[in-house]
C-alpha cells in the first residue's frame, strides 16, 4: 500500500471540511447524501496526494458511501421527527434498493460509467428546468406505480447511485415528484433512501477492493478511513441546519432549489464526460 503522511492533508484539510459542510446542509435540506459534493473533491484530493489514476475514482466512490451512512441517517432522524417520512415506501424499498446499490459496486469496478453519468446529466438538466420554471407540465400520474413498478424504480435507485457515489436523494425526489408527491415528503423520505444504498454500498466496495495493492494505507477496501474521519463529523454537524431550513420553506422555494441543484450536478456530470 502507498503510505500518505499526516502532513499532506493539511493542504486539503479546509476545502474538505467546507465540502463536509456544504454536503451536510444539503442533505439536511433535500433528503440527499452529499455524494454529488464528496465524489468529485475527494477524486481530485487523492489525485493530488499521489494515490494511483487506477483507484482514485474507486476509492473517492467508496468513501462518499462511506460518509453518506451516518449523514443519511442523522437527516433521516432530523425528517423523522418531523413527521414526514414515508415509511411505507421505504419497507417497500428495504430489498430493492440494497439489491440495486450492490449491483451497482460490483460493476464499478470493471465497467465505466461514462454512458451512464451522460444518461443522469440529461435527465436531471431536463428535470432541473422544469423545477426552475414550473410551467412545464411534467407528471407520470397521480399515484405512485404499483409494487412491481416502485420495485423496478427502487432497484435503479440503487444502482445508479452506487455507481456514482450519492445518496439517492437526486433520482428519489424526481421519482416522487413525478407522481406529485410533494416535496418536503420526497426530501425526507430521500433520508431513508440514502441509508439503504449507503450501507450495503459501502460493504461492497471494502469487500469488492479488498486487498488492492494500488491502495493508500488506512484503507479498508475502496474506502479510506482517513477521508471518513475526516470528513463525516463535520458533515454530520451541519445535517440539522438543513433539514430546519427545509421546513420552513414553501414547495415553490424547494423546488426552485432543488432545481437549481439538479442543474449543478447535471454540468458537474457533463464535464467529466469531456
């Protein structure tokens, strides 16, 4: 394994703390995991610290999953007392989901995800216009699909998200708006998603790097502890802020910035495919 001194993360220490914050208010503020943030600062943090091109992206995947079990599950609590979690989706999704999320680790590390980040940057551009705008009339129906349908949905929920190291909470408020769910209901119940994909992806990509010689030390697989210690207090401090925050704003501001968020992440996938 490739060691890495204590001394060459002080350099990164504060824009991994400030992507902990952000990735923590956010989470708290729209049900997501973070992951969007953690992926790309954490790719670019072990590029720098020398740790192998053939890992880096492996590793800042695996460590995002990682950060977002404690992150998705302090927001979840925050939700949970409020009162609005769906529940019953999320025991409907307590299979499909993990079966998805560990589906998409085992491909990660053999197959690129390039078609697929081009496929979930047009849809959320597409999805992220029509929050912002609002006039686009944009509805799958009424009622959420029947059990078959959310059991499909859960399974690339789960697949897509382990692949690209978020929580969820991206594709799971499309999902649950489309059907006119509303949104403070889809941002909490994201929460949940995110510990369902976070916990068995994180599982899969330890075990699927397990023994990795291309690794930094104090890595468990494809997840570095040292990122995680790092990163996740921060990160778990600012949850609560967010999901305050998201109480007391109307639909119409939730959508307008989830929106704007869906569009951010959308050219954050595009540019990795130039």
């Amino acid at each position: 394994m490739q060691p890495i001194e204590a001394s060459a993360l002080i350099p990164y220490l504060l824009p991994l703390f400030g992507a902990a914050a952000a990735a923590g208010f956010l989470a708290g503020l729209f049900g997501i995991g973070g992951g969007a943030i953690f992926v790309p600062v954490l790719y670019q943090t072990f590029e720098e610290l020398g740790v192998s091109h053939e890992v880096s992206m492996h590793l800042a995947i695996g460590s995002s999953l990682a950060i977002i079990v404690p992150t998705s599950i302090r927001s979840l609590v925050s939700h949970w007392r409020r009162g609005v979690v769906d529940w019953r989706l999320l025991k409907e999704w307590v299979v499909a989901i993990p079966l998805g999320a560990i589906a998409g680790a085992m491909v990660a590390a053999a197959a690129s995800s390039g078609e697929l980040r081009g496929i979930f940057a047009a849809l959320a551009l597409v999805l992220g216009l029509k929050l912002v705008f609002g006039k686009v009339p944009m509805s799958f129906g009424k009622q959420l699909p029947g059990l078959a349908g959310r059991s499909v949905a859960g399974f690339l929920i789960g697949l897509l998200s382990s692949l690209m190291g978020i929580g969820g909470g991206v594709l799971n408020n499309t999902f649950m708006t489309l059907y006119n769910r509303p949104m403070i209901e889809a941002v909490a119940t994201s929460a949940g998603v995110g510990v369902l994909i976070s916990v068995p992806g994180l599982l899969s990509y330890a075990i699927g790097g397990w023994g990795d010689p291309l690794l930094p030390a104090y890595s468990i697989g494809f997840v570095s502890l040292a990122a995680v210690l790092l990163i996740a207090p921060a990160s778990i401090l600012a949850v609560p802020l967010g999901a305050a925050l998201a109480h007391r704003l109307t639909r119409r501001q939730l959508e307008l910035g989830f929106g704007a968020f869906l569009l951010i992440v959308a050219a954050r996938f595009a540019y990795s495919l130039l």
